[in-house]
C-alpha cells in the first residue's frame, strides 16, 4: 500500500521548520495556492465555497475552510437583519473540498465530479458573518465512477452539519459544454 502525502496548512507553519509528508511525493495543494483550486475546479466567484485547504492525504481525506464574511451574496436575502449562511451551500462547501479530494487521483483526471446523493444530514449550528466554516471529509468507499465521504463542518469547533455526500464522475468536456452526461 502507497503510503499517502499530508500538505498541512504552511500558514501555521514555524520558520525554519519544514511541512511534515508521510513520502517524499510532492503534492500542490496548500495553503496560499488559491490558483491550484481554481484549476481543479470549475466553480467561480460567487460560487467557490472553498478560501483554503490545510490538510489533504490523497484518496484518503482532506481539509479547508471557507471564510464567512457579511460581503457574501447570498445574504441580501437569507436573511435581511438576521444573515444565516444557507444549509444548501454548507453543504455545496463539503461537496466542493471532497471535489478536490477526488480529482487529483488518476481517476480525476479530465473529470467532473457531480453530486450522485445525500444522506444522513444533520444540521446542528447556524453559520453567520464572521465564522469560519473549517470542513472536512473522509472517503468511505469508492468505485470508479461512484464515490461516498463522509464529512462535516465546524465553526470554532461545534459540528455545524454532518452529512455523507455520494459523487460521480462525468466527462468535464461533454458537461462543460451542455452535452448530455
């Protein structure tokens, strides 16, 4: 069995100490490389849920965050007075970073990656202006096309919503331009 890379937030990181990796397999996903996640993935502004991610282990799990500001569109109208960040896109955020779990493998690769299921949500903390939505998520099982993680989010430690998100894999050229996946 490979043994997985771990790329750990290096905004946390103290000088002059380097990132610890579990193999000597370079991978480009941290913390500062906002490029990378928009190569990944096809989302854009005001869409893109994930500002960063801090720990991935390939095939294995993966952790970011979103920043929650007041400047989010979505909370002109939900709600006026009262900004809670939907629980739809709490959990298009976990769906996001599981995106970028699953398509940096040899899988992935000029693939989309689209919801195929929900199951077992549970929401359990309002998200509003301010937080930030820290998320994970762990493969379950996977077999090409069809995948299973479980995942959460959390605001300064309190699980936010929990839910098992099942994906597949679809051909990103034929989805990207409007043919039938």
């Amino acid at each position: 069995m490979e043994a997985a890379t771990v790329v750990s937030d290096t905004s946390q990181k103290q000088p002059g100490k380097p990132v610890a990796q579990a193999s000597a397999q370079e991978v480009v996903l941290g913390s500062a490389d906002i490029n990378r996640i928009l190569s990944i993935l096809p989302h854009r502004y005001p869409f893109l849920l994930v500002d960063r991610v801090t720990e991935y282990a390939p095939m294995q799990h993966i952790k970011g965050y979103k920043n929650v500001t007041f400047n989010e569109p979505f909370f002109q109208g939900h709600f006026p007075g009262d900004p809670i960040m939907p629980g739809v896109l709490q959990l298009e955020a976990l769906a996001q970073l599981g995106a970028l779990l699953m398509l940096q493998s040899e899988h992935g690769e000029g693939k989309l990656m689209v919801f195929a299921g929900i199951d077992n949500v549970r929401f359990r903390r309002m998200v509003v202006p301010g937080d930030r939505l820290d998320m994970e998520c762990t493969l379950l099982r996977f077999r090409n096309p069809i995948g299973k993680a479980q995942c959460k989010a959390m605001v300064d430690g309190e699980v936010t919503v929990e839910a098992e998100l099942m994906f597949s894999f679809v051909d990103r050229s034929a989805a990207l331009n409007g043919k039938s996946i």
